[in-house]
C-alpha cells in the first residue's frame, strides 16, 4: 500500500474563519506544566497579566487556576509569581515524566 506524499498533505495552523481559537486546545506541545497552589497564592494576578496565553482565568479579582488547554509552558507565570505559588513540573506523557 502506497502511503499519500507530503504534497498531498494539507497545510497546516491555517485559520480558515475569525474568532475560533476557542475551539482549539493549543497547548500539545507542552513539555512543562505548571502546577498552582492555591494556599500560598496571594491574587496579586501577575501571573494574569504576564501570560502569553491568557491561560490564567480570573473571576471576582482571584485566580481560578491555569487551563491547561491553552497554557504552552513557558513558565512566565512561575517566574513572575512573587511567593513562588506556580511550579513548573515536567510534563507525564504516558505515565512516563
């Protein structure tokens, strides 16, 4: 069985209409996750702020947490947090870190 060439193949990270990004998790390249604890968090919101991503929702003036079908790793936030309460963990795929 003849496989398809790469000619054939579609281009990829093409936008075809406005406003979908949502519907998209863009963060499968991760190699790095970010882990919050919520004890030492202090809502200064600099993590918020300084994502690349907007990964760190907000509600009522607190961070809710880090989506991890938007956050690509970076670490910014870990880096940024004055109180050190987001640590960047290598990232498990298959059970394997």
């Amino acid at each position: 069985m003849k496989g398809k060439s790469w000619k054939n193949l579609p281009e990829g990270g093409l936008i075809l209409e406005a406003g979908n990004s949502v519907a998209f998790k863009t963060a499968d390249w991760r190699t790095l996750t970010p882990e919050w604890s919520k004890d030492k968090c202090i809502n200064c919101l600099k993590c918020h702020f300084m994502c690349p991503e907007g990964a760190i929702p907000v509600k009522g003036g607190k961070m809710q947490g880090i989506d991890l079908n938007f956050c690509k790793g970076c670490g910014i936030c870990a880096a940024e947090c004055p109180v050190k309460a987001i640590t960047m963990k290598k990232e498990c795929v298959n059970g394997k870190a």
